[in-house]
C-alpha cells in the first residue's frame, strides 16, 4: 500500500513472486512484463515465472498492453470496422453505443499530409488546408468516431508524428487503474502502429511496433 497525497494506492510488490537476487537480476523490461502478466493473465504467471528461471523453453507470454496508438494508414480500416459493427448491432437490435475498443486507443493524424507549399512563413498551414480539402470525407469520418466512440481520441494533422507524440504528451510511465476501490499503480504497457514505438522504453515503458492487424485485434 502506498498514500500519495493523502489517497491509498495499491501496487504489486514482485519479490513475492521473485526472490530479490533474482529480481535484481533481471532486465527491466523483463520485470514489467512480469508485472504485467500477474496482473493481466495469472493463469499463465507460473508458465512465465519457470521461463524466467531457466526451468521451461522459451515460449509464448500474454501481454496485454494498457493502451494502444494508431497513425491515420492503419487506424482507418479499425474505425470502419467498428462502424460495422455497431451498424450490424443496431440491425440485430442491440445498443450499437456498447462496440467501442477495449483499451484506450490514440490516433494521430500524421501521414496524410503532402508537401505543396514550401519556403514560405504559411507553408505549414497552407499544406494543412490542401489536406482537410483532399481527405475532407475522411476527416468527417474520423470526427464521427472521436465523438461517438468510447475509449478513443484523436491528435490533430500538424500537431507531432506519433512516436514523438507519444514520448512527449501520452506517455503516462505509471497507469493508474481505477477500476478498483483503491487504485492500482503499475507500469505504462503499450503497443503502436509504427515502427520507432520502441523509442518509449528510453522512459521505461514497455512498448512494442505491431502491424494494423495485430493493432485492430487489441482494440477488441
């Protein structure tokens, strides 16, 4: 138990998992996975913990990551996906309002933006004009999600590219779960449709690159 300004926090203490030695011996990212899945899968923490010891093969882990960030190419196939689904919910009779992601997803709109204007003081603004002009149904259709969606939220074209973004203003390095009557702290887990996602590991947070589809499986 831990009281940060006079509020109780719960944590996971992993020397009762681990003996210290041992602990201390283990790469960082290896212990925030290992809090991760006691936390997340404890089904498989005995698996995990025979794995770290040297006592199994190496194999499969369950990682659930706490959130997930899309760029614009691979968030778009997601959205239409989910709008499918509530548009099949509703035809079946069901409350379309209860298909949103599972985790909290973050789209930022970072690579539909062409270079037309250069060498000028407006060039970035004026570059941003052609996009909402030439993407303006996308854009439509990207507001709709933000507003309807649960779970999702978007940073505007002109803002940062997304592995930036993340590093600089979503990065939480220790999540809050709320969900319970005390709050539990834990590691930032995360995954990211782009390649230099990695990148957040720098401030401690466990985060992989996944491709479209394994970033649309998360979100379900």
């Amino acid at each position: 138990m831990l009281v940060i300004d006079g509020r109780q926090y719960h944590f996971l203490d992993l020397t009762r998992l681990l003996p210290l030695d041992r602990l201390q011996r283990l790469p960082f990212s290896l212990r925030i996975l290992l809090e991760n899945v006691a936390l997340r899968s404890p089904q498989a923490l005995p698996h995990f913990l025979r794995m770290l010891q040297g006592e199994e093969a190496a194999g499969e882990v369950a990682f659930y990551p706490d959130r997930l960030m899309f760029h614009d190419t691979t968030c778009l196939p997601a959205l239409a996906d989910f709008a499918a689904m509530r548009d099949l919910t509703a035809e079946l009779g069901g409350d379309p309002q209860r298909i949103n992601p599972h985790i909290p997803a973050v789209l930022t709109i970072d690579h539909s933006v062409i270079v037309e204007s250069y060498a000028s003081a407006d060039a970035l603004e004026q570059n941003l004009q052609f996009d909402f002009r030439r993407n303006a149904e996308r854009y439509r259709f990207i507001r709709w999600a933000e507003q309807s969606l649960d779970n999702f939220r978007v940073i505007p074209p002109g803002t940062g590219i997304i592995h930036l973004m993340n590093l600089e203003a979503i990065a939480e390095i220790v999540t809050v779960d709320a969900q319970e009557e005390v709050p539990l702290l834990h590691a930032d887990c995360m995954v990211a449709t782009d390649s230099h996602t990695p990148m957040i590991n720098a401030l401690g947070i466990l985060g992989w690159g996944v491709g479209g589809l394994e970033g649309q499986a998360t979100l379900v």
